[in-house]
C-alpha cells in the first residue's frame, strides 16, 4: 500500500470514529436495513449490452490537485444525466478530494440514474451510511482490504440492496475480487503507489477477470480511441472523471467518446 493510500485509509477511519459518535453503528445499520432494499440499479444500468459511462463528480485529487474551484455538483450530475450518463460516481472523502456527504446526498435528489459512493471503504459503517445517503453502489478497493473483510463487505451490500464495485489494479487482486464474488470489477489504470496512468493496464487484465463479473475500466479514458480499444476488448463499462468534469460541454464530450462504437 502506497503512503498516501496508507495516509488516506487511517484519516478514513477517524472519520468513521467521529460518525459513530454522532450516530451510532447499530442506529445507523437499523436505519440503512429499514430502507427499500431496492433492485441494484447500478448493476442493471452497468449490464446493458453497450458500453456504460460512469461520469465522475470530483472536485478534486491527490495526483491532479484542485480540478474544479467552481464545483456546482447538483448541476454538475444533471448536466451528465441530461448527457446520456448511465450512473454517477460521488466522491465523498473530504480531505484529499474535497468530496462530502452532502454531495452525494443531494445528488441522489436531483437525477434519476443510480449512484456510486466513492470513497476508501475502511468499517461496515461506511456501507450502511452509503445507502442512508442514497447510493445505489459503494466501491471497495482491494488494496484496503483482505479477502475475509471484502468478501463480508461485499456482503453487507448486497444485503441492503447496494452493489459493490470492487477496485482493482493487478492479477492478483483480479484473482482475489473474483473468489470473494465481485459482480461488478473495476481495473484501475492509475497506479495508486505512483499515480501514474497506463491506459493498456485494463486491457491485459481483461482476460483474467474472465466473464464472470461486469468488467469497468477506471481512470485514462480521453478519447474515442480509447472507447473503441476497451469496447473491442469486451469492456463493458468505463469509469471516467478529470477528463468529463474538465469538458464544458458534457453531452458533446460524451457524444464524441461513444462516436467510433
């Protein structure tokens, strides 16, 4: 694990620590468990037979800085809604992407397309609070966890009606959300010890995730080239972020990356 992903996971369960004190685990599991369980709608939106865009609402990064000053994100997520967006990622870690709660708390309220919560997924409680907050979807990131304690993640998801993206970087990992029964897998293109990009590093993964499980590409994606090599590769969705929240058009930007599919 990189220092900064290290740094990243321990603020994380300070955060956790201070939550619980304001509500408590069992209030805040109680709660999420007497909602809807709904019908995993990220999943559904994910499963169709073309590609899939998840579009990114990200005011900022540890690797790109301050990537939005201006950060309106309910109008941000309509914008990518109104723009054919199949679901939308919510960054919710606040210190060194300047995500909140509150994102994607009111995002959930604004559009009709289900929600992913972004953020370093470190107790159960984050999962309960996910879907008190109106995520369809959280991530788990393979780097952050043991096999027991992502397979028991996974779990708690889906016992709440949330789909689980589980993030992952290299084979072994892919071999690792595979046993523990990932239905959604993400290949993450961004190294997160170095934060460099390789946009390939999905593409040589692809056959190790095999077609059990619906298979994301994160991070890299810039062109319409780039949408075609991953649709040609059997990607069946793809996560973007710095590149659509930087367009100033949204339904131009979109158009153009789904124009060689």
């Amino acid at each position: 694990m990189s220092d900064i992903l290290e740094t990243i996971a321990e603020a994380a369960k300070v955060r956790v620590a201070k939550a619980k004190e304001e509500v408590s685990e069992s209030k805040i599991r109680d709660l999420a468990e007497s909602m809807p369980k709904g019908d995993f709608p990220f999943e559904r939106a994910l499963a169709k037979p073309s590609m899939s865009f998840i579009c990114e609402c990200k005011k900022a990064s540890p690797s790109k800085g301050l990537i939005a000053p201006d950060f309106p994100y309910r109008e941000i997520a309509k914008s990518y809604e109104d723009a054919g967006a199949d679901a939308i990622s919510v960054l919710t870690e606040p210190d060194w992407f300047l995500g909140s709660n509150d994102y994607l708390k009111e995002i959930t309220q604004v559009v009709n397309i289900p929600t992913l919560r972004k953020d370093f997924t470190v107790d159960p409680y984050m999962i309960y609070e996910a879907k008190t907050l109106g995520a369809s979807a959280v991530l788990l990131i393979c780097s952050l966890l043991n096999s027991g304690t992502l397979e028991e993640y996974i779990r708690i998801a889906e016992s709440l009606g949330l789909s689980a993206l589980v993030e992952t970087h290299d084979s072994d990992e892919v071999k690792m959300a595979k046993d523990c029964g990932a239905k959604i897998l993400g290949v993450n293109n961004r190294n997160l010890r170095t934060f460099e990009v390789d946009p390939t590093n999905c593409l040589r993964l692809r056959d190790v995730a095999g077609s059990d499980a619906i298979f994301v590409a994160e991070s890299g994606v810039k062109s319409a080239a780039d949408v075609k090599a991953l649709a040609d590769n059997k990607v069946d969705a793809i996560l973007i972020g710095e590149a659509v929240m930087r367009a100033p058009d949204k339904t131009a930007f979109l158009n153009e990356l789904r124009s060689l599919l």
